[in-house]
C-alpha cells in the first residue's frame, strides 16, 4: 500500500476525475498553480499509481483512467469526502504542521497498478 503522497498530487487526481476529458500538462499547471515541470511529474505519478493515463498519441495530455476499477470507488469516496468537508480541509492544507497535512494525505491509500 501507498499513500497519496501531497495535497497536489490530490488536487491532480481529483480535477482529472471531474472532468474527464484529456488533460494538457499547461492546463494541469495552471489550474494547480504551478509550473509545468511539477505537474508533469504528478501526473507521471498518477500514471505509475493506475490512476491516470498518458492520451494516446498525445504523451503531453493526461486522463483519469483508475485500474483496477476499485480504485475509482475509493476515490469516488474521497471526492466525496473532500466536496463535504471542504472548510476542515482547507484548514488542514493551510495548517502550519506539515505533519498534519501529511496526516490527511496518509488517511487516503491506493496500491500499485500491475
């Protein structure tokens, strides 16, 4: 079992899982606010983690594609999770203990694909 590994890589998931459509990396990096070297490399973790794949034919546009499909469910669970309790989120993202945010990103498992 793994972890999500940072709140970006949460917030990565969560936007290709709501708009399931091709995502460009500029657009990843924009939307998340930062550049496009660090969501490409969440998006290259999505992708080793079975959540999101690389477009074919397009290796700069990403889509959520969680395998196997329990792994959707529990993220469904977690989309779910962080639409309801957004302000207490919020609050644990922007907590000045990094260990807190951790805490929060740790309680949300996935294993490997393959």
């Amino acid at each position: 079992m793994n972890t999500v590994p940072s709140i970006p890589h949460l917030e990565a998931m969560l936007l290709l899982r709501d708009r399931r459509q091709p995502w460009p990396v500029a657009k990843v990096a924009e939307r998340l606010y930062t550049t496009e070297q660090k969501a490409r490399k969440l998006l290259s973790d999505l992708v080793r983690k079975g959540i999101a794949r690389a477009r074919e034919g397009d290796p700069d546009a990403f889509e959520y594609a969680p395998t196997p499909a329990q792994l959707g469910a529990v993220i469904d669970g977690l989309a779910r999770a962080y639409a309801t309790h957004l302000v207490e989120i919020t609050h644990l993202i922007h907590a000045k203990s990094a260990n807190r945010a951790q805490r929060f990103a740790d309680a949300f498992k996935w294993r490997e694909a393959g």
